[in-house]
C-alpha cells in the first residue's frame, strides 16, 4: 500500500464536529413555506371523496393536478405516481400536501383533511401477490420483473446428482436510519426551479423534475446540500420529496421547505426489499455441483429499481463459489406496502445470506468443516462466474481466508461452547461484490467526470456525485492531488449543483471511488499534460467499459460486473441459555477491495457496515400487520447501540484493479454483504440447529429449542 | 410566557410558548443550527445540550423547564480549551462520517470527561449509548473520546 493510503484528515470533518456544516433542515427564510403531505390511511382504496378544511389566506394544497408535467417518478418503469391518482396503493401513499407559514397550522390543517375510501382487497405477501387470487396491483401477475437464466446442465447435474438437498430462505425488511431525515427546499424563480436537498443522486432528482414538470433541462437546477447518510435510502426516493416540494414551491411562487419528521421517514420511505429464496443444491463427491437459486423479493406497490435489484440478487446467487451448473430465477413481486428499494448491498444481502448459509448447512451435512468445505467451492482467477463473465484477476481468498481464521483463533474458539454462563458460538463467512452498476448499467450512463484548473493554479472537481458519510470529499481530492503532484488543499471538491457538474452518474453502487475515481484519474493525468501556469485549463472525459467487458442484458450471460471484490468475516456470538438473546462480541473482517484510498476511511466503512449487516442478522425487526408496519419509529425500530456494537479487528489484501484509481475496487457495500451469513452461522453453532431466517429473533430461538428439546 | 436562561454563557430572554421544545428554540430563534433533530423522541442524541452541566436531549424539554438554567450548545463550547481536544482528536481518530450525529457525540463526549477525565472503554461506550450513529460502528468514535481523554489528561481534572 502506498502513500495514497495513508489516512489524511478528513476535509469534511472540521465542519461537522463544529455543528456548522449546513443540512437541508439547517437552512432557514423568512417567508419560507412548510409543507405537510396528507397521506393514505388505507393500504389499498379507490379514493372516493376529498373533504379539505377552510384554509385561511396563506396556505395552499397541492394535489396531482397542479402536477405541471406527468405525474410520475421517472425511475425504471415510471410507474410510481407523486401523488396518487384514483387508487391509493400503499399505506402512506401522498394524496395531497398542505402548505403554508405555520408549521402548526400546516400540520393541524393537514390532519383535518377527510377522504373517504373505497377498499379493495390488499395484496401484503410475497405468497399473496404469487396466488394471484385478489385483482393485481401490477400488469396481469403482479410481477415487476420474472427472471432467468442458467449456465452448464443444472437438470443433467440433479440427474446425476448423488443427494439433493433443498432449503429455503427468508430476509426481513431493513431500514436504513441515516441520522438525517429525508428533507428538500425548493423555489420557483425567474422561470426555474431549483431544488436544494439531501441526496445521492443530484441527475436523478433533475431528471424526475424534467419529466414532472415538462420543463427543458436548463429551468431545472438541483443542488446537494450537506448530507446525513444515504445508505442508498436517498438513492431514488429524494425524487418524490423534491417533486412535492417544487409542485407547492411553483404554484405559491414562495421558497417551500419539506424536511421528514423521523416518524415520516421511518413508516414511509424505501426500505430494503425481503426475500424468500430457495436454494436446491445437486451433490456429487461431497461438492455441490449443481445449484438452483429461485429468489422471490416482496418490492412493494410501485416498482422503482426493483428489477435491478433483482438481477444484482440473482448475479450474486452463487456468493463466492464456481458452480458449474446452474440455474437462476428471479422474480419481484408487487405488493400493497410502501415500495421497497436501493439499500446497502442492493439485493447481494439477501442472495449472499442464503447461499452462504445454505453452504454452512451441506458441509455440516457433509460431516466437513464449513471453511474448509467453502475453500473447495471458491471462485479462482480464469473461472468463469455464475452468468459465465470471466474472473481475470486473482482471486486471493485462500490468503484472506488464512488472515481471519488466524486472527481469531477461529479453531481453537470453535472447540468452545459456553463462556460466562452463556452459549458460545463462532461463524464464518465467505464473499465477494459486484463493483459499479449491475449489467449494462455504466454502458448506458456514460458518466462524465471534468476537472477545471482555475487561474490561480487550485483545481476544481466536478462531478455529480456526493459525499454523504463515505469519504470521497477526502478520497477523491487525494486522488487527484496526488496524480498532479499539488497539495490536497488546493483541489476543491464542493456539493454537487447541476448548474454546474455534468452528470458523472449517481452516488450509488460502490462506484464513485472506482468508476468515477478512476474517470478523475485519467482525466487528472490529462490534465497533468496539459498544465500551464496562471492559466484556465478544462479537462472532461466519458466513462467507457473496458473493451474486454462483454455482456448481454437480453441474456444475463456474460461480465455482470467489471471486477469484484472479495471477503470474509468471522462472527463470534453469546446467546443466553434462558432468553436466547443474542450478543454480538467480536467482528473480524479480512478484505480484498483494492487499494485503499485511505486506511481511516476504508476502516470507518468496514466498522459502519458490519454493524449495519450485524443489525440486519440481529436488532432490526420490522413487521408489516394488517396493513402497516408495526415498528414507526427509532423506539420501536432499534438499531445498535455502542452497547450492542462489538470490537472490530480488520486487515486488507490487496489486488489492485488496473482501471480503479491506484488499483481501488468497490468498498462500501462489500463491508455489510457477509456480517449476517457469520452472525447466522455463529448462532447455529452456539445453539447447534440450522437457521433459514433473519433477523434472528430471540422468541423465535424460544419456539425452535423447546421443539428440540422436546 | 417570557422565559429567562442562560444560553452559551449569555443571558437570553424568549417570549414563547413554554410546551415549545427547547430543540426548536434553540434552531428557530436563536439560529443554533449544531443542534440537530434526528428523532424527536429522545432516542439519537443528535439535539444533545448541556443544561446546567448534565447532557440532555434538548427534543424532550419544553422551553418553560430551562427557565434560570443555564443552556450550553456546541456552540457555546466551541472556544473552550476542552472542545478543541475533542475537536482534534474525532478528526485524528476518524470519528466522523455524515456528521450529523457529531455534534451530539461532542456534548456527550464533553459530559463524560468532565465527570470522569479517565474512563475505561465501558464507561465510554455507556456514556455514549444515548447517542445514535449509523456510519461508524462506534469503535472510531470510541477511539475518538479515549484520544481527548489522553491529550486532554490536565484539562479534565480541572
């Protein structure tokens, strides 16, 4: 590792120990408008009647018709309305906003509005949705996307096949929990619109208002303000907040602000999609030889990146391991609750669960120890994956598998069962990720990335994508500091304004320090050729694939992704013999994500993701009855606590990637990808069952140990 | 009501209504923007303040209650000797990711040293457990507080 890996302070930072970085909610006006949406009470309905109150002068309501352009969030399949028109879908759903000086009176008008609703029978399961027997909430089948695809001969492998073993599957819901709601400020002046807020994606915001007003590009201005954690939760659901607040801000002409309350942002923004997958393995000589992966995700009432998560679930179905025979099926189903989307990980969670503990189960089976039984299965360098891309650089997971089980004693810890009164258990698990976009994703975005070297000799960075926790205001100023040979303080990196980036893609998908990274890098070293003293020089370039990269979108087959990275984590749990209650103690975590871009930062996101995949294993229950869900707020929705937080012990490998800055790969989601597979399996050991669920509940560990005791 | 306190070491008066929380006086009226709200329920710590030296959520007091106390914010601590350790070692340690926790975690950071200048990692973890963070897993904010305490040894025992 070399000089650009060693930790710098963080320019973002002073700032915001200091209280004065600005979020959205941090600005202020006078004569600033707030906004409250009136939402669905009903989680399926024909709205039949809409009573408002006696609104006093000053205040307004904005529904689907003083939607300029069309009313829908231009996504994948632009189906999702801002506002709903005839049929509500999901519980929550906005029906209207209020708007006004007062945010009491805002809020005491808003709960005064009476509609009356006509029910039609709710869809809320990926069963439901599947039987098809209520009147479907998407096309003739409910299915946003049906999926397939295969390599080798699964059926001749089954045929052949000396035990088949079949298993399935289940993930919960998961809320992201930034620290920041979700909130937008927007104004109408001089003919444009511009909107201020808390984001990943500044385009995608642009885009969606292009489209929901009907305006040309240029009367469209979106701005990032200082942002509180993405996590991919303001991935593509900014967009309905950013529309509702530029409706109310172009029909009062007054500057309007429309920040979430927790409770808001807790019931009614995008969440992880749940997931029933169903794995069925051919085995022949102890190896799995054959694999069949059927995922179902419930996605919820509109069908946003759902297929795209999807496909990365799917192109992630196998997790780390050749298998050369195998098919792969996918479906998402619509349902009547809020519509589920990007988070953390982006379908590779779920798939990387299932198959990772579905392997734990067959080498248990096998009567062979799970790592060892997991090494034999590995990927290595001139495979070809799951969809038959080829692997072209090393695949270092004997070395980083070595690294964690030696740092933590994983086999003589294995040998133990108790520990202070308590059930002990260790578990293991082995991965990888898909870097940048899923598929043609990058192909279809051609992002560009411009550097502008000013005539006093700093140099600005101009991109689209945000700093929203993960570090690139440090990561990628280092880069292109460090390509110049100038000080890191004279790069300037600010919050994204659309006026002025073009559209280096979105803060998505691990890909700004690889994708967008390596982009800047080539554009730096041009711009290093160039260079003249006290003079303007700007430098842009468009991201193209490698040209080695071949994929078919139609067929799945080919290089999903253009380098992975790779991992694996070792999990070391205390259950109490009584409660069952879990208690996560140790993390440990080996990785292969490249070169870091700085160790502090790589570190801080290994940390923050494991503890969010520990959460998803663990504390985060969210429960959908009768229509709503039952945890609303951070009361009731728990995520750790420093409490709850184990120590953490980390170590890097490193395979550089040629066309990544100074060989980066992806980081960001790899690190939560493999913490719920170890969690589950240390449970299983210190309990010594199988497991098929998470979050793993401790009244469910109740009802399974009583069975086997009995 | 009016409703008289001390407020970063100042002197305020504000003629509110008292059930108004003490979070949206502190933004709405007086601009303090380094207190943040990430809750409303006394759940985050991110509207962490000191009143009358013990950290509380400021989301969960009506303003009526600080009537005669004395209020301290982060801005208010900005210019102490303390918060500049904790400043330089959150930015030495990597504590910081989103930010929007931060100034939370100062208070209780701040609160904690004062009352106990050598904590043990436990004691630590405790003293920040009513604070929330979803970026960091807390062991760099807990690299973070055990920095200010070394750095910081005379100033806190004073």
């Amino acid at each position: 590792m070399g000089d650009i890996s060693k930790p710098v302070r963080r320019f973002d930072a002073p700032e915001k120990i200091m209280g004065t970085a600005r979020y959205v909610d941090d600005y202020f006006e006078e004569e600033m408008l707030f906004v409250r949406i009136v939402r669905s009470t009903r989680p399926r309905a024909r709205i039949k009647s809409i009573k408002l109150p006696k609104l006093p002068s000053g205040y307004c309501v904005v529904d689907k018709n003083d939607v300029p352009g069309e009313n829908r969030i231009k996504m994948i399949f632009d189906d999702w309305p801002f506002f709903a028109e005839d049929v509500v879908n999901f519980y929550g759903e906005p029906i209207l906003a209020i708007a006004g000086p007062d945010r009491e009176k805002v809020y005491e008008l808003s709960n005064a509005v009476k509609i009356e609703y006509e029910d039609i029978p709710p869809i809320y399961t990926i069963e439901e949705s599947e039987e098809n027997k209520r009147p479907p909430i998407f096309g003739e089948n409910n299915l946003f996307a049906d999926y397939f695809y295969e390599k080798g001969d699964p059926d001749g492998a089954f045929r052949d096949a000396d035990q088949i073993v079949e298993e399935e599957f289940r993930t919960g819901f998961q809320e992201h929990i930034y620290l920041e709601p979700q909130g937008m400020i927007a104004k109408y002046e001089d003919g444009r619109i511009t909107v201020f807020g808390s984001m990943q994606c500044p385009y995608y915001v642009k885009n969606a208002l292009i489209k929901a007003f009907g305006f040309p590009e240029d009367r469209i201005r979106v701005v990032q303000t200082t942002t509180g954690g993405g996590f991919g939760g303001k991935e593509e659901y900014p967009s309905q907040i950013a529309g509702i607040a530029a409706f109310c801000a172009y029909k009062t002409g007054k500057t309007v602000k429309l920040v979430y309350d927790r409770a808001e942002d807790v019931e009614f923004t995008t969440k992880r999609h749940p997931s029933r997958i169903r794995i069925k393995g051919a085995i022949k000589d102890k190896r799995v030889v054959g694999i069949e992966v059927d995922i179902a995700l419930n996605a919820g009432a509109y069908a946003g990146l759902s297929s795209v998560v999807l496909q990365r679930a799917m192109f992630a179905a196998t997790g780390a391991y050749r298998i050369d025979n195998v098919r792969v099926l996918g479906k998402a189903f619509a349902t009547n609750i809020v519509p589920l989307g990007a988070f953390r990980g982006f379908g590779a969670p779920q798939a990387i669960f299932a198959i990772e503990t579905f392997m734990n189960h067959v080498a248990k089976k096998m009567g062979e120890d799970p790592v060892r039984f997991k090494l034999a299965h590995r990927y290595k360098k001139g495979d070809t994956t799951a969809t038959g891309g080829l692997l072209r650089s090393e695949v270092r997971l004997p070395e980083i598998t070595e690294k964690i089980i030696e740092m933590s004693e994983y086999y003589e810890k294995k040998k133990q069962k108790e520990k202070d009164g308590k059930l002990y258990g260790i578990g293991f698990s082995m991965f990888l990720h898909g870097c940048g976009f899923t598929g043609n994703g990058e192909e279809v975005l051609k992002s560009i990335a411009r550097l502008k070297k000013r005539k006093d000799d700093k140099v600005e960075i101009l991109i689209s994508n945000v700093e929203m926790g993960q570090g690139p205001q440090t990561t990628l100023r280092k880069v292109v500091a460090q390509v110049l040979g100038i000080p890191m303080e004279d790069v300037i990196y600010e919050n994204p304004d659309t006026d002025k980036v073009p559209d280096s893609g979105p803060t998505v998908a691990s890909r700004t320090a690889m994708i967008v990274g390596g982009l800047l890098y080539r554009v730096a070293k041009e711009l290093k050729e160039k260079w003249k003293e006290g003079e303007e020089v700007v430098v842009e370039k468009q991201y193209r694939h490698p040209e080695y990269i071949k994929w078919d979108q139609s067929t799945f087959k080919g290089d999903a992704y253009p380098e992975y990275s790779w991992g694996a984590n070792v999990i070391e749990v205390e259950v109490d013999p009584l409660t069952y209650e879990i208690e996560v103690k140790k993390a440990y975590a080996v990785f292969d994500l490249g070169t870091p871009l700085d160790k502090k930062i790589i570190e801080g996101q290994i940390h923050g993701g494991m503890l969010q995949g520990i959460g998803y294993a663990t504390l985060e229950v969210m429960e959908f009855e009768n229509g709503r869900f039952k945890q609303r707020t951070i009361t009731d929705y728990i995520i750790p606590t420093a409490m709850d937080a184990p120590l953490f012990e980390t170590d890097l490998v490193v395979e550089p990637y040629k066309n990544g800055p100074f060989g980066a790969k992806c980081a960001g989601e790899l690190t939560l990808v493999g913490a719920a597979p170890a969690v589950c399996a240390a449970v299983e050991d210190a309990l010594g069952i199988n497991l098929y669920e998470i979050p793993i509940r401790p009244e469910k560990l109740l009802v399974l140990m009583n069975k086997e005791d009995n | 009501m009016k409703i008289e306190f001390i407020l970063n070491g100042k002197k305020v008066e504000v003629n509110t209504d008292p059930a108004r929380r003490l979070l949206d006086v502190l933004r709405e009226d007086f601009g303090l923007i380094g207190v943040k709200e990430g809750c409303g329920e006394g759940e985050c710590g991110a509207c962490a303040v000191l009143i009358d030296g013990k950290i509380v959520h400021s989301c969960l007091v009506p303003v009526g209650n600080v009537k005669g106390k004395e209020v301290t914010t982060i801005e208010g601590l900005k210019d102490t000797e303390e918060y500049k350790v904790i400043h330089e070692s959150f930015l030495d340690a990597g504590s910081v990711q989103c930010g929007f926790c931060t100034p939370g975690f100062v208070m209780a950071t701040y609160a904690l040293l004062k009352e106990n200048p050598q904590p043990h990692e436990d004691d630590i973890r405790k003293a920040i457990s009513g604070n929330l963070c979803r970026c960091t897993g807390y062991s760099m904010i807990i690299d973070g507080v055990k920095l200010a305490a070394k750095r910081g040894e005379k100033l806190w025992k004073d």
